[in-house]
C-alpha cells in the first residue's frame, strides 16, 4: 500500500511539468510568430515609407525651365532689335506700323537692328511690328514708342503744348483709325495687281521651306489679301463704293495738308510724333510705283503737294539709305558692314630667307663635292692596291 501510494504523486509531478514545457514551448512559438509578423509589418512600413519618400523627390523636382522670353538670345545691351516685314523694291516696308517704328528709331537716334526673321514671328499679341530690348518684348508700335521714348528719354513731343499735344492726338487717331483703312481698301481689294504695284518677290518675302511654283505662291498670298480685305468691310469702311472712299481719302489729306501749312513738320522746324505717324501712311500712298494707277496718289500729287515734298523730306532726313535698301533689300543698310575679307598675297620672302636658303644650297654642293672627292679618293686607292697586288704576284712568278 505504502509503495503504490507513493508512485501515483510522483507520476502526476512528472505529467504536470511535461505540460508546463508544452505551455512554454507554445509561448515561445507565439511569441516567436509575433516577433516575425512584427518585423514583416516594419519592412512593409519602411517599404512605403521609401516609396513616399521618392515621391516625394519627384515632386520636389524643379520644373522644366521656362521657354525663353524673347527669340534674339544673344542680344547686346540698350540694342533695339526690331521684328518687321521684310524690304520691297520700293518701300521700306508696306505696313505702316513697322514703318512708323522704323523711322521713330532713326529720329530718335537709337541703337537699333532688324531681325531678318523672314515673317515667322509674330508678338505675344499676335502683332507685328514688335521689339525686344534688353531680352523683354514690347508689342504694338504706339506703346513701343511710348515705352522707349521713356526708357532713353527720347520723347519727340517734348517742346510741344497742351493745345499741341490734343492736335497731335487726334489727328493721329484719324490717320490711323480712317485715312489708313482707306489705304488699306485700295490695296486689298486690287489683289490681282497688288505684287506688281509694290514688285513683290514672294519667295524673298517669306521663308519657304519647300519650292513651290509661282502660280501657288501668288495663289496662297492673294487668299490672305481676301481675308485682309473682310477686315476692311468689318472695320466699316469696306461697305462704302470705291469712289465714296477715295473721297474719304481726299478729305483726310486736305486736314493734314491744311495742318502742315508751309512748314517743314507739322509742328515747326523739328519732326515730333505726328510726323512719324503721317510720314508712315502718306509713303504708302506717294511712294507706289509710278508705273501703277492710284487715283488717290494722282490726285495728292495735283493737291496736296506740300504732304509729297513733306514725304521726301522725312525720308531725307531718316532714310538717307532708301534706295540701297530698296535696291538690296537689305534690312541692316545703316549699319556699318565689316570689310570683305580677301585672300591675302604671298608675302616676299625676306632678305634673311634668301640668305638661309643660298646657304643651304652652298652646304648641300659643298657636301656633294665632299663626297665626290671622297669617292674619287676611294677610287685611286682602290686602283693603288690593285695595281701593288698585281706587281706583287708578277714578281713572285717571275721567281718560280
């Protein structure tokens, strides 16, 4: 009894600590599964956080570059650089704008340069002409001489009155906004002699980057008069029969022929604003070619003679290079060109040259007679001991 009840305590002792090892067994695989799934939620965090972080990085990149703000990138400093339409055989330009900037710039005495850019450009608001100065752009030709004439103080209206300035103003809104449309109904609505009446080359005018037969490019250029000439019956004047316009036109010129008087300018000895502004518009009419019928160039020449001699005034005192550019197209005439480079001569040779190649002439014949001795001295040796060999061998057979 003693025996058998002392087996069964230390039996149970033995089964409890079998299942405290199977408890601490499971503990440590539970905590070990923790410990994995804890360390898999820590990479998959760091995971994402890198993933963030270069996104991040993309995002905080700095944006592309902004395109520049003007097309002439290696411009000089206070150089006006002026984008208009190309020459003609006889205007400077057939837009009055370009014109007026072109001959405000000459008055003004400003460092200017054309951009021969053949007509691709145009200004942020779809204009030509416009200027860029100092790597900024300045559109419309009234604010380019508005900003200009401020910038460098060139203000042509300087010395002029109150009463003056409100003279120039609206006469200048009458020549733009009326006598230039008149113009303009003329030019546009003629399109079949419009090439010839200012000998247009169109391959010259714009840049073509593929040959294309004459009768196309005279086809494509009269289909932009025609959309042109819609802006003239949309401005108002363009509803009016042609001989209403001209007459127009014969009202215009008789104010500013009245206004100018027997003045040299408009305003007295010295060209202002006004004179710009004219001088751009009447040359559109005076300045066509002779050869073309204008009524209203005819009938400005018979009545209002003093706006033609006005007309080449101006273009005297601006233009002294008229009619190299009108003959050469160029659109830089006034700018200075660099010399032609030539081929340059073969220099002479100097006394010193001549003298080093006689002596190296006397060394080389010097050398060769050197040599010539030399081998001539080799030669009378060489027959010396053959001559000795032979009387050597004589007289040993003379012994035998």
């Amino acid at each position: 009894m003693t025996t058998e009840t002392e087996t069964k305590p230390v039996e149970q002792t033995e089964e409890k600590k079998e299942e405290v090892k199977e408890e601490v067994k499971k503990e440590e695989a539970e905590t070990n599964n923790a410990e994995e799934k804890a360390d898999d939620k820590a990479e998959k965090a760091d995971k994402e956080k890198k993933e963030e972080e270069k996104k991040d990085v993309k995002a905080k990149k700095e944006p592309a570059a902004p395109k520049p703000a003007v097309h002439k990138l290696d411009f000089n400093k206070d150089v006006v650089y002026l984008y208009q339409f190309t020459r003609t055989p006889v205007l400077p330009s057939l837009s009055p704008y370009c014109l007026k900037v072109e001959t405000w710039l000459r008055i003004a005495d400003l460092k200017y340069e054309n951009v021969d850019h053949k007509m691709k450009y145009k200004s942020k608001k779809g204009q030509l002409p416009f200027v860029e100065v100092n790597g900024e752009e300045i559109a419309d030709s009234a604010i380019i001489i508005k900003e200009l004439g401020t910038r460098y103080n060139k203000d042509l209206d300087a010395s002029l009155t109150a009463e003056q300035r409100n003279v120039a103003h609206a006469t200048i809104s009458m020549i733009e906004n009326h006598f230039a449309w008149v113009v303009k109904s003329f030019i546009y609505n003629n399109s079949d002699s419009f090439t010839e009446d200012f000998k247009l080359n169109l391959k010259n005018m714009y840049m073509v980057q593929r040959a294309l037969p004459a009768i196309i490019d005279n086809f494509l250029f009269k289909r932009k008069l025609k959309a042109a000439a819609k802006k003239v019956r949309a401005h108002g004047i363009g509803v009016h029969k042609p001989e209403e316009i001209e007459e127009f036109g014969h009202n215009d010129l008789m104010v500013l022929s009245d206004l100018l008087g027997d003045k040299p300018f408009f305003f007295g000895d010295d060209p202002t604003t006004l004179d710009v502004v004219a001088f751009a518009n009447l040359a559109q009419v005076a300045f066509m070619d002779k050869e073309v019928s204008y009524s209203l160039r005819d009938w400005m020449t018979e009545n209002c003679a003093n706006l033609v001699e006005f007309c080449n005034r101006v273009k005297e005192r601006a233009f002294p290079d008229w009619e190299e550019m009108c003959t050469t197209l160029d659109l830089n005439s006034h700018l200075p060109k660099p010399p032609p480079t030539e081929e340059k001569a073969e220099e002479p040779a100097t006394e010193k040259e001549e003298k080093t190649k006689e002596e190296e002439k006397k060394d080389e014949k010097e050398k060769d007679d050197t040599e010539k001795e030399k081998a001539q001295k080799d030669e009378k040796e060489g027959e010396k001991e053959d001559n000795k060999k032979t009387e050597e061998k004589e007289k040993e057979e003379e012994k035998k």
